[in-house]
C-alpha cells in the first residue's frame, strides 16, 4: 500500500458538488436516431446489394454510413456530463473532458434560458437551460463556488446563444432518422 500527496492544483479535479445530464427526452432521441438509422442503414444495405448495379447503389451503399456517424456523435454528446465542483465546471465524460477553471471564470452571468462563464482570455462558455437537466440546481451549485455571479433578467445575449447546441443537435438527429428512412425507401 501506498499513499501519494500531491499539492492542490496541479490538474486533478475537485470532488464535484453535482453532476448533471442532459434531459431525459434528449437522451432518448438520440437512442431512437441510433436505432432508427442502423435498422435504416442495414435494410437500405440488404436492398442495394440485391441489384449493385442499378443507377444510385453507391450512394445508397455511402449515406447510411454518413447517417450513422451522424447518430453517433448525436449520443456522444448527449452521454456527455456537466460537473460543478469548487475547482471549476467541466463538461464531458469520464476520460475526457473540458474544463474551466474557477480561478480562470471572470464572471458567471445567469440569465433566464442559460448561465455564461467569461474567461480572462475572453472566450464565453454558455450553458443552455434547455440542454441539462435541473437547471435550477445547476445555479444553485454555482452560487455554491469561488465564482463572482452576475444575475440578469431576461435572456443571455445572441454571442452567448450561439453556442447552444442542443436545438440544432436534435434537429440534426431527427433529419438524419428521417433522410435513412428514405433512402431506405429509395433502394427499394
């Protein structure tokens, strides 16, 4: 047995105060989608490969593939944590991962539909209501840190919303089960 002390600081993350996940029904779009576009793909496959020399096999054979990675990166990210601890928040999984560091945030600005953290260097994390679920006890957790607060009424400003992804992931996704379906369609 035994025992390492290492000073604080030196990259290891802190004991988070609450980990959060993105909302039940985004979850489960993005496991619908995945299933959706492989049995898609698979049936569009099997259909193509009866004629391969028909007129479009090679794109009936190239798109599912497309449409699967689409669908993967889809529940990627949506299997992706938020974790708030003293030391910072970070967003991702469990060997991988991005962090802002508490002592780099300028200001957490909360706002109605979202929290922004300003860096020093200028760059803006926003995180979405909409993309985790108990927005509520994600601020609450916030006002929990070494983080200086801003609470605003209203929504956050256009630079901060562009960097919601959760409506334009799920339409993604959504285009992406409907385009299988019908190429599955067109290879029968």
């Amino acid at each position: 047995m035994s025992a390492v002390d290492l000073p604080p600081g030196i990259g290891l993350a802190g004991t988070p105060l609450a980990v959060f996940r993105a909302p039940q029904r985004a979850r489960r779009i993005a496991y619908l989608v995945i299933v959706l576009v492989i049995g898609s793909g698979a049936l569009t496959w099997y259909l193509a490969l009866q004629h391969p020399w028909r007129r479009g096999t090679s794109q009936q054979l190239v798109l599912p593939v497309a449409f699967v990675a689409f669908a993967a990166i889809g529940i990627t990210i949506r299997s992706a944590r938020l974790a708030i601890s003293r030391d910072g928040v970070r967003w991702g999984w469990t060997s991988f991962g991005f962090t802002q560091q508490a002592s780099r945030v300028v200001r957490a600005s909360i706002y109605r539909d979202g929290v922004t953290l300003e860096s020093k260097r200028g760059s803006w994390w926003f995180l979405a209501a909409r993309d985790w679920d108990r927005f509520d006890a994600l601020v609450r957790q916030l006002r929990r840190t070494e983080i200086t607060l801003a609470e605003h009424e209203g929504v956050a400003p256009v630079r901060a919303r562009l960097q919601s992804y959760g409506r334009f992931l799920d339409t993604t996704l959504i285009c992406a089960a409907i385009a299988a379906i019908a190429i599955a369609l067109w290879a029968a």
